[in-house]
C-alpha cells in the first residue's frame, strides 16, 4: 500500500500521502524552544501565554470605561478564563475596589470570580518574586496588582514585601523611567514597610525622585501620596509641601472618589496643614460631591475641617466680596456662592410647555369645505 486516506467528518479536510515520518528537531533548536516556552510560562504560571495587543487594548478599554464595580465583575466572569493577561486582570480587581464602598467591598472580597482572580494575581506576584526579564507594562500590572489587593485586604503588607523590593530594583535599575502614578502606587505601598538599604533605598531615593514630578500628579496620585504620609517613617516635609501645593491645581480632583477626599481632609488634618487655598479647594469638591458621603463619612470630614479652623460650611467665601491685588495689573475677583433654586436647569426642563404648531391639511377637496 503506497497511500492512506485518513477518514474525517464533513469539516474535516481529508488529508492523502505518503507514510513519512514527522521531522524531529534538532537538539539545538529543541534547546532555543523549551527556553521560550519557559520564559512563557514565567510571565504567566497560570496559561503560559499572553494577549495579542489588540485583545489587551479592548480588554483594557472595556475594563476602564465600565460605570460600576458589578460591571467590571461581570466582564471579569467572561473573560477570565479564556482571555486571561494579568495586564488587564490586575487592572479589572482596581477598578472593583476603586468603585465599591468599604461594605461592598468586603461583599465582593467574598465572591468566588473575585478571590479566583486574585489568586491569579497572587501567583503573578510570586513568580515576579524571581522573575529577571520584564517589561514597563509588567512592572505597571504589577504594581496596580499590590494596590488592589491591599485595598480589597485581600493580601497584607508583609506578603507583599517582596515584591516590592523586586519592583524598586527593576525601578532603580531603568533610572526610574516610569509612569509618576506608579511612583505615588510604590510609595503608597511601601510607607508601612521597612525596607532593604541597598539598592532599594525607600527612605531616600523615591522622595528624591517624587519631588522632581509633583507638576505630574494627578488627583488619585495625591490621594495615595497623603495617605501614606500618615505613617510617620514615610513622612517627606519638602514632598509634603509640594503635595499641598499641588492640591491649590483647579481641577485636581478628577477622578478621586468621596471616601478618599474625606480621608485627605483627615491627612490634612492629622499633619496641621494651614494652606487657605488648598483646604478651600478641598472642601469645595466635598461639598459639590456631598451625596457620594455616607453619614458617617460625611461626620468625620466636618470634624476634620473644624479642628482645621475652616468649618466646612464656611469654604465658599461670602458672596460679594472683592478681592483686589496690587501688581502690574490690578485684579478683582467677585465671589459666587451656590443658593438653593438658582441652580442651572437642563435645556427643555421647563414649567410650562411649548404649544404645539398649527396643523397643515393637505388634503385640498376637505379645505373647499
């Protein structure tokens, strides 16, 4: 018999040829394989293989823009087994506990998608522990991975040691060449630690490099950075003082939810920070936001501004006053303050309705009528 025919169902192609044995691989080429597949396996113990760009990016996308922390669970329950990458898994576990409040996060920290994915990112973590190649991209997912199960106190701080150590030595190595926001998530993390000296010096080199890109912090940034200047070895003044400052930048809450605002106000508080525009700055967004607060985080930002010396009520300064400064040019600044019924209503929200327009009659016999 010179041929087989291998039999197959309709979708299956019918394959006709010689008995020829597959060509085995050489030893060297066989080497070069095992060592990808076991570079694969490093970046992820749990599949062994990575996303495509594209799929990361939608992934990453439909993470990011989904409304609620039930939203991002539910997209967590479709794709976490099939499309798994700890690029967008570390980043779906952030945004459930960036979007829960303290008693739904407790809620999700029990659901069995939720401790399934974090006992992916855990492995993640460990292999990093000893891993040598990476990327920015990993050592980003890595460090939002530590952020998110610390906040969803999924995993405590002296777990979580060495890795960070491991992320200061890549970070320390590429001359801290990184995204400011992962700087604010590393400093955040590593506050209640005491690290190694050498090469990860906490205590010196990341304050250094924080006081150069103050101008780049956004608002979650400065939230995480006065949270951890709550602990006292982790306290910078030079730093503290350009985090205030930054605080003054309008618009520099975007972003930051009504839990951490009342615990900024706390920090504030606990550091005996004097600067007006800042804590007007501050108590205005709280009292834009004041629906997000529960009573009784809506207790605790009152007494915080009142042992500030700024009641919170008293924030907006009184309408009408004038404010003039001296200089080149002279400027007068008029100051408005919210009353209630004067706020701006939605185009069409009116009282009393349009009439409607005549009736046009195209029917020419009925209008000889």
């Amino acid at each position: 018999m010179q041929a087989i025919a291998a039999y197959g169902s309709d979708e299956e192609e019918v394959v006709v040829g010689p008995l020829i044995p597959a060509p085995q691989p050489d030893a060297a080429n066989a080497t070069g394989a095992d060592d990808k597949a076991q570079d694969a396996a490093a970046r992820d113990p749990t599949t062994g293989r990575r996303l495509s760009a594209l799929k990361l990016r939608t992934l990453r996308h439909e993470v990011q823009a989904a409304k609620s922390a039930t939203a991002v669970v539910l997209i967590v329950r479709k794709y976490m087994e099939d499309f798994w990458d700890t690029r967008w898994g570390s980043e779906a576990l952030f945004q459930i506990a960036r979007r829960s409040t303290a008693r739904t996060r407790r809620e999700w920290a029990n659901d069995a998608a939720v401790l399934k994915l974090a006992a992916k990112l855990k492995a993640e973590i460990q292999a990093c522990v000893t891993l040598a190649a990476r990327t920015e991209d990993d050592v980003n997912a890595l460090l939002v991975a530590l952020v998110a199960l610390r906040r969803m106190n999924m995993q405590d701080v002296d777990s979580q040691k060495g890795a960070l150590e491991r992320a200061i030595i890549w970070l320390v190595a590429d001359n801290w060449r990184c995204p400011v926001k992962s700087l604010a998530r590393l400093y955040w993390l590593s506050a209640p630690l005491k690290l190694k000296g050498r090469p990860a010096d906490f205590s010196s080199l990341l304050p250094a490099v924080l006081k150069t890109r103050t101008q780049e912090l956004d608002g979650p940034d400065v939230a995480l950075l006065l949270a951890a200047f709550r602990h006292l070895a982790a306290r910078d003044a030079a730093l503290l003082e350009k985090v205030v400052a930054r605080l003054k930048t309008e618009g520099i809450h975007g972003g930051v939810s009504g839990t951490d605002l009342v615990e900024m106000a706390e920090s504030l508080r606990q550091f005996g920070v004097d600067d007006e525009a800042a804590l007007r700055s501050l108590g205005q967004e709280i009292l834009r936001r004041r629906g997000e607060l529960s009573p009784d985080e809506s207790h605790r930002v009152h007494t915080a501004f009142q042992a500030l010396k700024l009641p919170l009520p008293q924030v907006w300064m009184q309408p009408g006053a004038v404010v003039k400064r001296d200089g080149s040019h002279i400027v007068t600044v008029q100051a408005f303050a919210p009353q209630e019924g004067h706020e701006k209503r939605r185009r069409g929200n009116h009282d009393i309705e349009r009439t409607s327009p005549p009736r046009v009659v195209r029917d020419y016999k009925m209008m000889s009528y």
